[in-house]
C-alpha cells in the first residue's frame, strides 16, 4: 500500500501509494496513528504533490464506462480528496504548498485520451480555484503540466508513435524526471509561487 522516501537534511520525503482516488485512503494513510501508534498525531506535511495518473488510448465512445469512472475517480478526485484532506491540516496551521501534476493534453487536448484530458484540465481548475482560497490562508497551490516525460508508460508507446512525438517537440527529445523535480522543488520553495502552472514539454504547447 505504501513506501517510503529518503530521509535528508531538510526532513523526510514519503511516498504513499493506494486507490488514492478513495476518500478512506487519504482519511487512512495520513490520519491520527497511522504512523505511530494510536493517540499519535497526524504527521506533519509540508509540502503535497499529487502525481497519481491513470490514462487510456482510445476514443471516447470505445472507452468501457469502468475505465472512464476509475481514470476520473484516480486523476480528479483522488487530487481533489487529497488537497481537501491534507489542505484541511495546511489550513490549521496556515502554512503548506500543494502541488498537483497536470498534463499538456488537459490543456491542447489530443485524440485518443478525452476522459484522461478531461480529468487533467479539471486539476488545473482546482488548482487555480485553491490558489485563490487559501491563499490568503498562507497556503499556496500551484500546478505542473508535463508533456512527453521518460517514463514507464511513454517507454511503451509504438517506435512510429514515439518518432511522431519527438519529432513535434521543438527540443527534440523527451523530459527527464528530475526536470519536473526540478520545477517541484521551485514551487515548493518560492515563497511568492502562487496559481502557478508550469508547462515542461520542450515547447510542444507552442507549436
């Protein structure tokens, strides 16, 4: 159900992997002794990226109804449930960052993927949404929007369709993990970041 990060100079970083679009699962993983014993606090959290995915290749009229509920279940309400849930703690304490990963197809759109786009542009909504209430609150809510990143699920894609993508990106190449890290630790530590959407697809939304 769950890993755990690295432990550094700057506190701990954990990873916690579920059906993260389940309210019982954010309510679960991060709420009083879940970590330490019952009659612990909750722990402490700073910083929130939500960066669970759940895509499809297909049209929309072929996409089963299953596969539509669970990739909107996964990608908006799970970052909804989990801004809500974590937010909720941000807000007593008045201090905390949210992040959420989005996608450039949730702002170009694309054929073959309307119910994952879909879900991707409402996390930008929310995002912008948050940004504006709780703001004033000292939270700050910002988004990323990545475009073809070396990842498991582009390492899958066919050679024609790969070659298809590189070709359309101005930089000619795919992202890195670390850059969308990069950009993280940004908004994570820009005291002044606040509704900012980051795209990091290489150019690709120029063109």
């Amino acid at each position: 159900m769950k890993g755990s990060g690295g432990e550094g100079e700057e506190g701990e970083c954990m990873i916690a992997c579920g059906d993260v679009g389940e309210r019982e699962f954010w309510e679960g993983e991060f709420g009083r002794g879940k970590r330490g014993g019952e009659g612990n606090p909750k722990p402490k959290i700073d910083i929130l990226i939500n960066a669970a995915g759940l895509t499809h290749a297909s049209p929309l009229i072929t996409t089963s109804p299953s596969l539509i509920e669970n990739i909107l279940q996964t990608n908006l309400t799970g970052t909804i449930w989990g801004c809500k849930i974590i937010g909720k703690e941000m807000l007593r304490r008045r201090e905390g960052c949210i992040i959420n990963i989005s996608s450039l197809l949730g702002i170009k759109g694309g054929r073959g993927s309307a119910a994952y786009a879909a879900s991707k542009a409402g996390v930008l909504g929310l995002t912008r949404a948050l940004a504006a209430e709780m703001g004033s609150a000292g939270i700050r809510v910002n988004a990323i929007v990545p475009g073809y990143i070396e990842t498991d699920m582009t390492r899958a894609m066919s050679d024609p369709a790969r070659s298809e993508a590189l070709n359309s990106i101005p930089l000619s190449r795919f992202g890195d993990v670390t850059e969308i890290a990069d950009a993280a630790v940004f908004l994570a530590t820009n005291k002044y970041a606040n509704n900012c959407v980051l795209n990091l697809d290489g150019g690709l939304s120029a063109v």
